[in-house]
C-alpha cells in the first residue's frame, strides 16, 4: 500500500470518528420554549380567636378551638379562600374579662388579624367592645349574652341563640308543665347576669313568679347554702343560668340535699363536662340548645342535617367524641366569615369585610340557619332551639 493511499485511510477513519457518532444522535425535536412560571404562594388571611381555653370556661372553648383547628386544616387543604390560606392565631383569655382585652388589643394591634373570633364568654365579648369599635375591626362573638347584640354595633356579631331567645322558649316549657313558681340560682359573671335580668324580664309575661333568687360566683365549690333557701321556698323547680364548670356543682349539692324539685338550665350547659361533672345528680337535667346534640331533629331530609352529620363525622373521628353546641358556635363563626371573604375582591379591608358579614343570608350552620341585617346581629330564632333532658348519662328530647 502506497504512502498516498494510507494517508487516505487515515482521513477516512477520522472522519467516521466524527461521524458516527452524530449519525448516532436523533435530531432534538422542537420544544415549547416558553417557560412554566409557578404562582407565588397567597399571603394567608389572619383571624384572631380569642377563646377561653383555661378558667371556668375551660369546657366551652376547647372544642371551640377543635373545630376551628379541624376545619381551617379542610379549608387550607382544599385550597384556602381564593388561594389564600386561613391562619388564625390564638389568645386564651383564661375566663377573665380583662385578660380578653388585652387579647384583641394584641391581635389587632401586633397581629394584623382581619376579624376576630371570640370571646368564649359574654364579659370577655363586651370588654373586647372598645377596642372593636375603636380598629374598626369585625368581631364574630361565640357568645350567649343578650347583651352581645341587644346592645348594638356595627361591628359585633354572634353565633349562639342568645339569652332572649331561650328564656323565653324554657319559660315557655315550663309553663306548659304546669309550673308557675319558680326560683332562680344564678352565676355572677357575664352570662348569667345576662341571663338572669332577662329571666326578671320574661318570667311575669309567662305567667311566672319567681320565689327566690340566688347567685354565686365563677369559681365557689359549694352552693349548699343558697340551696338551701330555695329548699325553704315553695318553689315547684329551680331555673339554673351558667355557662361554667360550676353549674355541676349546683345539680350535686340539689341532690346531697334531697331536693325533689326538677332542675332546669341553660344553654350554656349543653357540654359533656356537665354530665361528667354532675355524675348522676345529673339525672332529669333539662335544658334548651341547638340541634346538633341529636341532628335527625333538624329533619335528615334537610340540609341542615347533612351539614350537621358530616361535621358531626368528622369532628368524632378527629377527637374521640360527638361535638358539643360549642363547638358548632366556632364552626358557625369561621364559615361566616371565610365565606364573606370569599364574596369579596383582593385587598378588601377589614370594613368590607363586615359589610359582607352583615349581608349573610340563609347561611346552613350548625346553630341554625343564619340571616343578619343592619338591624339584627345574631341572626337566629326560637325554631333552631329543642329541649333536652339527661336521661342515663345521655341527652334524650325531653317530653
């Protein structure tokens, strides 16, 4: 082989060395070139809570703080409101009407929140009010104080039938009893001093007369010696109004002093604490509340009692037991005002917020069918209340 036919060869493997390779490689098929760009994440929506998540209410605003944990994890995971995650953040108020103050002067103030959920108790919802006013800032009570809205703002609202709306429904049951002399034992804080004017108010217009009155403080352990008045009266049955721990006390003491007389309450004690509290002196106990307790009485036909059932589902899955009415005043709370949000453009402001609360209508909770207007704040009536009786450790309709 000459010198020019090897230098030939040379160039030919060379040249394969290079080819090859590319003849190897599939030409890149053409791409979209635009790039994906990825939405920057929602600021979250904050909403202050100001429960009572230690004191006398201790009962009352944990499952308030359950379902407010359980259902801003659904509505989060589902997306928010518009994209925008609901945060809220927490204040214990510990059953304590300044502590409750200072709470919503911290959310507003250092927080930022956009609305307020609270307080567990009627004192600690009218200390709020100043502040509310003052900020300008939505408040969504949880509350049972008549004086929540009776006492009108603007700015205030409420989930629970408030005490105007269950005195007279109690009163009501009891006359249809036959009863006609009742007396009354009352605590001293917000609630039921709330209750308390109200049932002075109503008991004449129910034909009633009220044969004794006496009160006691949140926190006392024995309530033997007021007892023991109403024993000495001719009272046909007592009519408790609180919303505490204490209200177990009070069914105890009626039973180590052999009292015959039936013990009525109020709405307040619709909570298992009472029942685990009372023992068996809570036998007989009855009381007027909300449907969700026993929800076929909100007809299962309805879409109150599909709401009612789900939440009930959920809520036993999630902590071992049935909500309480309590619990359904937080879920009625949060639903109120993530769907008004939800009603509203980007960058409304804490006043365009509680005008879309105010324009509630038919809104299916769990304490009744919503509709507020400029006039009326708590939005409920008499038909969304039953009356139940402790029957063997158990809420039963009472007959």
């Amino acid at each position: 082989m000459g010198m020019g036919t090897r230098k030939w060869l040379a160039l030919v493997l060379v040249l394969a060395l290079v080819i090859v390779p590319l003849v190897g490689c599939a030409a890149p098929e053409e791409t979209d070139t635009e790039e994906t760009v990825t939405e920057e994440p929602k600021e979250p929506y904050r909403i202050g809570a100001v429960l009572s998540l230690t004191g006398t209410y201790a009962g009352l605003g944990a499952p308030e703080k359950n379902t407010l944990d359980m259902e801003v994890a659904r509505i989060n995971a589902d997306g928010g409101v518009d994209g925008h995650p609901i945060e809220i953040v927490y204040e214990d108020d510990a059953t304590d009407a300044a502590k409750a103050q200072a709470a919503v002067v911290r959310l507003i103030e250092q927080e930022g929140v956009i609305a307020v959920i609270g307080a567990t108790g009627t004192g600690g919802t009218m200390a709020m009010r100043a502040d509310i006013e003052r900020a300008q800032v939505p408040q969504v009570s949880v509350a049972g104080g008549t004086v929540i809205t009776s006492t009108f703002s603007k700015w205030v609202f409420q989930t629970p039938w408030s005490n105007s709306l269950v005195v007279p429904f109690t009163l009501d049951y009891l006359k249809d009893k036959g009863i006609k002399k009742i007396a009354l034992i009352t605590d001293t804080g917000g609630f039921g001093a709330d209750g308390l004017a109200v049932l002075q108010a109503q008991a004449a217009k129910a034909g009633m007369t009220i044969v004794a009155s006496e009160t006691f403080n949140p926190g006392d352990t024995d309530m033997t010696a007021q007892l023991t008045k109403i024993k000495a009266s001719d009272a046909e049955a007592v009519v408790l109004w609180s919303a505490g721990k204490e209200a177990a006390i009070v069914a105890k003491n009626m039973q180590q002093l052999n009292m015959q007389i039936p013990l009525f309450g109020s709405h307040g004690n619709a909570r298992t604490e009472f029942i685990e509290g009372a023992g068996a002196a809570a036998e007989g106990f009855k009381f007027a509340a909300g449907k969700i307790l026993i929800p076929e009485t909100y007809g299962e036909d309805t879409l109150s009692y599909t709401v009612a059932t789900d939440f009930k589902e959920r809520y036993t899955a999630a902590y071992g037991k049935g909500p309480d009415t309590f619990a359904g005043h937080a879920y009625d709370a949060l639903y109120i005002i993530t769907n008004a949000i939800g009603d509203l453009d980007e960058g409304f402001t804490p006043s365009d917020l509680r005008d879309q609360i105010e324009k509630t209508d038919s809104f299916v909770g769990i304490g009744g069918v919503f509709t507020y207007s400029a006039e009326n704040h708590n939005g409920l009536d008499a038909s969304d209340l039953v009356m139940y009786e402790v029957k063997d450790g158990k809420w039963v309709l009472a007959e």
